[in-house]
C-alpha cells in the first residue's frame, strides 16, 4: 500500500469508531477508518456459529431505554426495530428456585422500586430505609461530589453512610457486579454513584436486546453509511504509531510502514491498546496518558448454551450475587429473537470479572454454568446440551477501581490534532454503549469545530427527570424537613470523605 492522505483518520472500528466515522463522513469530510480486527463491531461483535448457523456475540450485551445517542445512531442506520424490548418488567433476580421480580410501581421516583424491594423474602423495611440518605445525596450530586466520591470504595462508602450489609448484599452487590463489571469492595464510590443518579430521575426503565447478532444492529449499516458517503474502511490493518509535524498528531503509520497523513487523527481505542501506541515521550510529558497505566480490563467470560428443550418463558434473568457464583445475567435467545419462539432454549451468560475461571477449561465453564441455570430451571438438570460455545473476553470495560473516575481523559488529548473516543474518556456517563456512542458523536464534534463547521451531533441526557423527584420528594416530605435532612446527609459525607 502506498502513503495516502485523508481529512481525518478513525483508527478503531468499535462503536465508538464508527459513530465517528459515520458523524464525519456524513459532514462530507474525508474519512479513513482503520480496524486491525477481520470483523467490525469491537467489544461488541457479532458473527454467525458454524455449527448451528445462529449469530453468537462476543458477549450479551443490553440496550436501555436512556439510550439517546445510541438511538440518534440507529436512527440514521434504519435499525431501531432491531431492539427487543422486556418492558413487563426492569428485571427478575434469582436465589435459588426463588425469584424477585422488579417492576416499577405506581409511586414516582425515585420510589418506584420501593414495594419490589419490600416483597424480598430476605429484606426487611429497615434495610430499604437505610438505603434513604444515599438516595437523597445522589439526587442532588453533581460532578464535583462524584470525583470527591472517586478515591473511596462503593463498600466503604455506603457503610459508612448507614446502608445495611443486608441492602448492600442484595441490591448494590449485584448492580456493582453487573453494571460496573468489579466487585463493589473494588469499585469506586463515585463511578457507582454515578450511575446510581442516573436510575433516580426515571420512573420506568427497560433493557433491550438485539434481535439476532449484536455487532448486526449497527455495523454493517455504519459501513454503509461511511462508503456510501465517500469513506474508506480497511479491516486487518494495525496501526504502528503516530506521524507528527510540529508538534501536532499528522496521520498514522501503519505496521507494514505505510503512511497515513491526516489533519485530525481520532484514536477509538481501548486504553490498554493506546497505551501501546503512545511514544514514550508522550507520556513523560502529559499526565493524559501517563493515566493509561491506571485503566485496568475487566476480563469476562460468555457461554451460549443450545438445549433440547424449552426450560423458560424468560428473557432475562440474573443472580443475586455470591461470592462462589460464576455467572451474574442469564438470557434465553429463543424468547427474544424473531422467529426462535417455538426452538428449544439457546441460553447464553456472563462471568464477569472473570480472573477467577481462567484455570478451566471450556467443558468445565459450560458445566458450572449448566448447573447454575438448573439451581433455577430445574428442567436443565435432565436437559440435553446439544451445542455450546465459550468466549473468553479480555475486556468488557475498564476496572472503576477508585481513582480512575478523576483519571478519564477528555475527547481532545494535549497533543493537537488527537481526538480520543470510547466508552472509557470522559462522557459524565458509566461505561456502557451509550457512552461509547457518545464519545464518537463528541469527537466528531471537535473534529468539525476545528475545520470552521461546528454542529452538535451527541444528544445530552434529560436533566428534567431529576427535577420532577426534587417535586415529587417535596409532596412526600415537608421541604424544611427535606433541608433538614439533606443537611445531615450532607454533614455524614463530609465526615465519610
């Protein structure tokens, strides 16, 4: 391949590299987008499984219904339909043979969640009401309180704040472990509370599900877009390092020694991956990607499993955590995808924060997880396996280990001319598709600022929501008493931090 030249070039072809790509090319710019892989889509690939013919994904991954910019870039891609909804419930936990259905009732929020938290067999009125102050401090944070909260741990934190280890264990445990992908004594108070506001302001949420392979909603028609559009996309190409002019990011090297110039370079890259881009020159003299060392993959592992036979009418199902379990959300493709409704079960799961299933083998994941669906479908226990498959995933998103929420670098980098995208940088969002999405549409944003054609392409999140609790709040508590309270919420975190 000979030296080309490009407006700009998009290196990484992950959610946050192709919504990138696609905003830029859209804008009549010239765009160069490079993936090392065979396959777009990153941490959220999909293809077809040779035995069964059947798209498998990386991993299951959910959509929620506060999805904007990830809607905004379906939208564009005609595949919105494409999202299967469970909009009869927010989620069915498990223990056992014992199930909690959490539905949103008619109270407002940040309520809604209260009377499914009382019907649990093991939770008692003291330990939801201990649960309270959180609730009210998180309201009413800001960005500021969350990088106060970053340097502490999730565990330590809600302690110290009253919550009762009956609470924690049943409800932040597990959101720790499936949202935030550690362990909540690992996890940053700040990262977790951020997320924790963003489930306040809503009276209903919902998760979704692709209808077929996961990486199909949306990269196949981001290329479109992009070619269709005058840009160019190059699978199994890696990038070597960086070209630079005067002190400013001027294009790429490619690991065959091919040149790629370019006035804007954006990097949609996993930190881990930049890492080992950045010339070490870089890193003496910019905190930015000094950092990268701190961002630390949390591994996990995914099982599809194909049965003989219907074991549930459920699309998804997770555990409440324990320590000894392997896997945290469970789903049955057969109840979501179109069509599968009468197949037999093809149940696929996630180990997550995986470091501790490393040692087994294939045939012993599918094993333990076979087991783990039985504990609550007792009909697997006689089921037939008749197909199954285990990947093993080095990264879902970075460790929020304490201190990495103050760490998360902004989309423009020090060095100009490099943009940085991904679901990791700072988008005031928890690590998800939607903040990878949003990371792109930013970028994309910078890119067309410098070039003299500003336009907003990602969509903020509804701050309204959080409004209407304070309102709804004060209905239920005298606003002196509110004040009162908020105080000595207040008063316990300064003596928490």
């Amino acid at each position: 391949m000979s030296d080309t030249k490009t407006d700009v070039v998009v290196v990484g072809g992950g959610l946050a590299g192709l919504t990138t790509a696609v905003g830029l090319s859209r804008e009549g710019l010239g765009v160069t987008l490079l993936e090392a892989d065979r396959r777009l889509g990153g941490r959220a690939m999909s293809w077809t499984d040779p035995t069964t013919g059947d798209p498998v994904h990386i991993g299951p991954h959910i959509f929620i219904t506060e999805y904007p910019n990830m809607f905004a870039l379906l939208d564009i891609l005609g595949t919105r339909d494409k999202i299967v909804w469970q909009d009869d419930r927010f989620i069915t936990l498990t223990d056992g043979e014992r199930q909690l259905v959490m539905k949103a009732s008619n109270l407002p929020a940040p309520f809604q969640f209260v009377p499914a938290l009382l019907g649990a067999d093991d939770m008692r009125n003291a330990d939801v009401v201990s649960n309270m102050a959180v609730t009210l401090y998180a309201i009413q944070m800001d960005e500021e309180d969350v990088l106060r909260l970053d340097d502490m741990n999730a565990w330590a934190f809600l302690r110290r704040m009253g919550v009762t280890k009956r609470f924690i264990n049943q409800f932040w445990s597990f959101a720790s472990m499936a949202i935030m992908n550690v362990p909540i004594e690992l996890c940053s108070a700040g990262a977790i509370m951020r997320f924790y506001k963003r489930i306040l302001g809503k009276s209903e949420y919902y998760f979704g599900f692709p209808d077929g392979g996961l990486g199909d909603v949306f990269a196949p028609g981001s290329r479109r877009q992009i070619e269709d559009h005058g840009g160019r996309i190059l699978l199994n190409t890696a990038v070597r390092g960086f070209l630079t002019e005067r002190g400013r990011v001027a294009g790429v090297r490619l690991e065959d020694g091919t040149a790629i110039h370019a006035k804007h370079v954006v990097a949609a890259l996993p930190p881990t991956v930049l890492r080992e881009l950045v010339p070490e020159a870089w890193m003496a003299e910019h905190r930015v990607f000094e950092d990268l060392v701190h961002f630390h993959p949390s591994p996990y592992v995914s099982s599809f499993v194909w049965f003989d036979r219907k074991l549930t009418d459920l699309k998804m199902w997770a555990r409440l955590h324990r320590d000894r379990d392997l896997n945290c959300d469970f789903y049955d493709l057969s109840n979501i995808h179109t069509g599968w409704a009468q197949r037999p079960s093809v149940i696929t799961s996630n180990i997550i924060y995986a470091e501790r299933v490393a040692h087994m083998s294939d045939e012993d994941v599918v094993a333990a997880t076979v087991r783990e669906i039985a504990e609550f479908l007792p009909a697997a226990r006689t089921a037939q396996v008749t197909h199954a498959v285990v990947n093993r995933i080095p990264m879902a998103i970075h460790c929020p280990f304490p201190g990495t929420e103050q760490r998360r670098p902004a989309t423009r980098s020090p060095v100009p001319g490099l943009l940085l995208a991904g679901d990791w940088i700072r988008t005031s969002l928890p690590a998800s598709m939607e903040s990878a999405v949003m990371s792109g549409w930013l970028a994309a944003e910078a890119v067309l600022e410098d070039a003299g054609r500003p336009r907003k392409l990602a969509v903020g999140h509804d701050i309204e929501g959080f409004t209407k609790v304070l309102n709804e709040m004060a209905r239920y508590f005298p606003p002196k008493r509110m004040l009162r309270w908020a105080r000595r919420v207040r008063e316990r975190l300064e003596e928490v931090v």
